[in-house]
C-alpha cells in the first residue's frame, strides 16, 4: 500500500478510485457491446461482405462506406449494432481525462499550483486531440 | 471462411499474446502490432489503431492496483506523461500521414532495434546514484515503496530529471506512430537513465501508457483508424490473456520465457520489414 501520508498520496489515491471504477464499467461495455453485435441484437449498418473488404482496404474506404465521416460522424450511426462498438472505446478513450478531473481539485486545494499546472495542460492535450480532428486525415 | 473467423482467430492470437507478454515481460501492444500486421490481412492503419487501444486497455486495468500499491507513481509521471502525451499525438499525425509501406519498414527496422535492447538491457533493482538533480527537487520526485519479498521500505529519488524528459518525448513520438504501448523504452528510461527502482519503474511506465495512448488514440479515431469489429475481440483477447499469464507468473520463474519472446519479436519484426518493401 501507499506508505507515505495520507494527505501527500491523496492525489494518488483518488486517481486509482476513479480510474478503477471508469476502467472496468468501460471493459464492461466493450462486452456487453460485442455480444450486441454478434447475435445480432441491433441490425448492422455494414453487412460481412463489406466489412471484409473494409478490413483490408483501410480507414478511406471505410468512411466512404459507412457514410460516418470522420470524427463523431459515427454518433448519428450509434443505433446499428456495428457502430454501438464506438461507444465503449469512446468511454475508455475518456477515463484519463476524468480522472485528471478529478485530481486537479486536490492539487489546488494543497496549493500545489506547478503540478495543477501540468495537470490542467494534459487536460487540454486531450482535448486537443479529441477535438483537433479536423486537422488529422488518414492517408 | 465466415466473416466471424478472422476475428474469433484474432482473439485466440491476442490472448496468447497476452500471455506471452506477461511471462516475457514486455507489453503486449509491441509484441501484437508486427505479428499482426505481418499475418494477418488487416490495413496497417487499422492494426495500429488496435495496437493502441491494446496497450491502452492493458494499461487502464492494471494503473489502479499499481497506483494504489505505490508501485507506479502519480507525481512522478504527471511531468513525463505531458511530454510523451504531445508528441504521441504528433506521432499518431505523423505516422498515418506517411505511406502505409514506409511506415512499416520503420516500424520493422524499430522492432528488430527493440529486441537487441532486451537483449542488452540490464535493469537494477535499486539505483541508489549520488548527485542533485534540481528539476527533480522542485517537482520532489521521490517516494518509498514496501519491498514485498524483503518487507523493507525502499526510498527513491528521480535523477537526471530534464534528459528524461527529453527521452520521453521521442518515446511519446514513436508510440504514436506505430501504435505501441513503448513499455520497452519507458522501463529504461525510468531505471538506467533516470534512477528508478525496477518494480516502481515498470509500474510507472505501465501507468505512462495510460495518458500517451489516450492522446495518440484520439488522433487514430478522428482519422477512421479504429475498426471496433476487429479491435474489441483483440483487446478482450489480450486482456483475459495477461489474466491467465499474471495467474501463471506465480508458478514461473519471471522472465523465463524473455529470450523467447525476444526471437518472436525479432522475426515479427523481420516480417514486417519485408511486408514494408513489398516482398
């Protein structure tokens, strides 16, 4: 266990509570979404052939195929079983930026403003490369 | 063959690669990348995309448990996340920019690098070198850890604060250009570089993967790169296969299948060199 005191390891601590919690309800919804998927719960928007061909022909043709457009194009899709895939990764993708939410407090109230500082620029490195999509292209 | 059997066949890859991983003692994400790009007949894009999300995944489940038991180090990673983090991202842009061919020449001649580093590489338990390092006081890197197989308290201090930083973001760029979890550079850097004891080291770096992955996965899913049909059944492969390696990890000796590994990864990377020229 963390052997130092409490309140020097908060931050630390926390950060292991809300990942824990993020991590596993986002493996959760990896599975849940799979078996969606392979029985067939939801209809697909690709049928297999297609998808075998989008496997080997890569990112391009996949956008053309499916219509989603890059970056969130794939949320008006979410009702198909193939792109419902999306949302737990898009989960998982998040759960480090919560969690630095959630510490970023912790680093202010210990009026540790060099590390609450980093804390909140790799905060805006994420959304940046969340959000900068527009200027990202598969080739 | 249905369209189920390459994904059903990519799963059992991925989980004995998982296991491989564990008992080898590498991340599973340098190890799935070569192999798969180089046997099976998914777009490139797409196995880094996977490779990402493998690392990502691997690191998301085991970060707690290190956290929690002081054997990865918040403070001490918060600094080098946020430059390994940026240039993943530039990494990400760079690599899906280039010809998918060239990428995987660089990518296979990065591999084979690779293997001769675990060959050559010899990590100390406790570095105890002398001497201040003036970013690493003002950040106060430093920490204790309980030793488990001695019970004793191990103190440790961060040294060589700013070259590290500056490794790290080449790590960060290779990470995210061939979408590997880079565990094989971080571990060095930790412990040879920057002092680090090995087990805090290793636990730093698997928590490392968790911030740089996130930011290169973005760039991969912004760019269509991420093909969830065949990345959920690799990733649920690979994580019930490190399960099953850490279970077996009691039983083995730790690093006995090290060499082993080492040879898949130079011929995986052998592969994908040549797959790269056309061959």
């Amino acid at each position: 266990m963390i052997t130092e005191g409490s309140n020097e390891k908060e931050e630390q601590k926390r950060y292991a509570r809300v990942l824990d919690l993020s991590a596993k309800t986002g493996f959760l919804g990896v599975v849940l979404s799979y078996m969606i998927y392979l029985f067939r719960i939801l209809p697909e928007k690709i049928s297999s052939d297609e998808m075998q061909k989008i496997w080997s022909f890569g990112p391009e043709y996949y956008i053309t195929v499916s219509g989603a457009g890059r970056e969130s194009g794939w949320l008006g899709l979410v009702a198909y079983s193939d792109f419902l895939l999306f949302v737990p990764i898009i989960f998982l993708s998040s759960v480090t930026t919560w969690c630095y939410l959630s510490i970023l407090p912790v680093f202010l109230k210990k009026r540790e403003f060099l590390f609450a500082g980093i804390c909140f620029a790799e905060i805006l490195v994420f959304v940046f490369a969340a959000f900068g999509g527009s200027g990202f292209s598969a080739h | 063959m249905p369209w189920w059997g390459l994904p059903l066949l990519l799963f059992f890859v991925a989980f004995f690669l998982g296991m491989l991983a564990v008992l080898g003692g590498v991340g599973g994400g340098v190890l799935f990348v070569p192999i798969v790009s180089g046997f099976f007949p998914f777009h490139f894009d797409f196995v880094r995309g996977g490779g990402l999300l493998i690392a990502l995944s691997g690191a998301l489940a085991a970060s707690p448990r290190l956290l929690s038991a002081g054997l990865a180090d918040l403070r001490l990673a918060l600094p080098l996340c946020l430059i390994a983090s940026l240039f993943s991202i530039a990494g990400a842009v760079i690599g899906l920019a280039l010809p998918t061919n060239l990428v995987q020449v660089l990518l296979g001649g990065t591999i084979i690098v690779v293997s001769f580093i675990m060959v050559k590489t010899k990590y100390s338990a406790n570095r105890n070198r002398r001497g201040e390092d003036l970013l690493g006081n003002i950040l106060k890197l430093s920490g204790i850890y309980r030793e488990e197989s001695t019970k004793e308290q191990i103190s440790w201090k961060a040294q060589n604060t700013v070259p590290g930083l500056v490794t790290f973001s080449f790590v960060g760029l290779i990470a995210g250009m061939f979408g590997l979890g880079a565990g094989w550079a971080n571990v060095p850097v930790l412990n040879i570089m920057m002092g680090i004891p090995i087990k805090v080291a290793v636990g730093t770096s698997k928590f490392i993967i968790s911030v740089t992955d996130t930011s290169a996965v973005w760039v991969y899913l912004n760019s269509g790169a991420i093909f969830p049909v065949i990345v959920t059944p690799a990733v649920v492969g690979m994580m019930l296969g490190t399960r099953i390696g850490v279970n077996m990890l009691k039983k083995i000796r730790p690093g006995s299948l090290r060499y082993f590994v080492i040879v898949i990864l130079f011929f995986a990377g052998l592969r994908t060199l040549v797959k790269g020229f056309g061959i």
